[in-house]
C-alpha cells in the first residue's frame, strides 16, 4: 500500500482520497463487483459523502476512485480499517500495481485526479471550465443576495457584501459545482 497525504492536521472540510488500481486484464467484472462490496463498506463509516469511479479508457488498465469525506480523521478510520485491508487482500492478486492512494483537500483534487501524473489538463481547458462555473454564480449569486443586503444595511456595504458573495461563490464550487462538473466533463478535460 502506497500512501501520499496532504494536510493530515485533522481539521474539518472535505478531503478527497484519489485511489488508483491497475486491474488484470479480464479482471475487469470481478474488479467491479469488488469496488459494490467496498463502496457499501465504506458508506458505513462516519462522515462518508461520496465515490465516483473512473473508469479506463481506451487500452487503459487504470481505474480512479474518486472517495469524498466530511474531515481527514473520518476518512482516515475508513483507510485504515480493517474492512479496507480485508478487502484489498481479497482483491489483491488482481491488482499487479496493489493500491496507490493519494488523500487531498479543499480545492487541489478538482484538476489533479491521479491519471492527472501522465496527463495535465490544458490551462486553456481548466481556466474555461472554472470561469464557467464561477461565471454565472457571480452573476446569480448578488441578485439573491439583493433583499438581505437591503434589510440589513451593514451587510450591503462594499466589503462585507463582497466577502459574503465570495463565501457562498467558493462553497457552491467546492462542494456542489466543481466535483459533477469535471466529473461530467472529465472525457474532453484529460483528453
């Protein structure tokens, strides 16, 4: 088992875990019924929000598990689990490469899932799919935001609007927009 982890101070917010598995060749149904039985291990621990899978293209033998959790520690006792090893070891001679995981936060996992090591995303494609998204809610975002700042005049004043906006604007792209939306596009994105 092959660990990478950043920002492992157990504060609060939503760390990702990349995990990577080569899969044998015609390993592939018994590899997909594995990762079922795991996703439902998983969603059994505290704090569990989501996995999105990746899957191969091409003559690729490479899947991404994409596995999203509420803080660092409760994914953590998932990782460490005893439920992770046994799993692992059930699919172990599978996976010629054994399990390669990379844990991450706040917003780094958007443009960097572990296929990412052998192929970057353009800078054109990452600057249009971010202005994109923040795009319309810079837009949308102050227009219903418009009453309060009426009905509470210290919060309509320059910085304290702005600052209220940008919170929203970020919390809607890190934890509703930004992980579908490049899970949606990841096809063109990486290509």
């Amino acid at each position: 088992m092959e660990s990478k982890a950043a920002e492992q101070d157990g504060s609060d917010g939503v760390v990702t875990t990349i995990i990577s598995h080569e899969v044998l060749a015609g390993a592939e149904s018994r590899y997909d019924s594995w990762l079922a039985e795991a996703r439902e291990a998983c969603m059994r621990f505290a704090g569990y929000l989501s996995t999105d899978v990746i899957r191969p293209v091409g003559g690729a033998r490479t899947y991404t598990v994409i596995i999203r959790f509420a803080r660092f520690d409760q994914l953590s006792a998932w990782i460490d689990s005893a439920e992770r090893h046994a799993l692992l070891a059930k699919m172990a001679p599978f996976l010629p490469k054994g399990d390669k995981y990379e844990t991450r936060t706040g917003l780094e996992f958007w443009f960097t899932p572990a296929e990412a090591k052998v192929k970057h995303p353009k800078p054109w494609k990452q600057w249009l799919i971010t202005w994109s998204a923040i795009f319309p809610l810079t837009v949308i975002v102050p227009i219903i935001l418009g009453p309060l700042f009426v009905s509470v005049p210290a919060l309509g004043t320059l910085l304290p609007s702005r600052a209220l906006t940008a919170a929203i604007v970020v919390l809607m792209m890190v934890y509703v927009i930004m992980p579908r939306y490049t899970k949606w596009v990841s096809r063109w994105l990486f290509d």
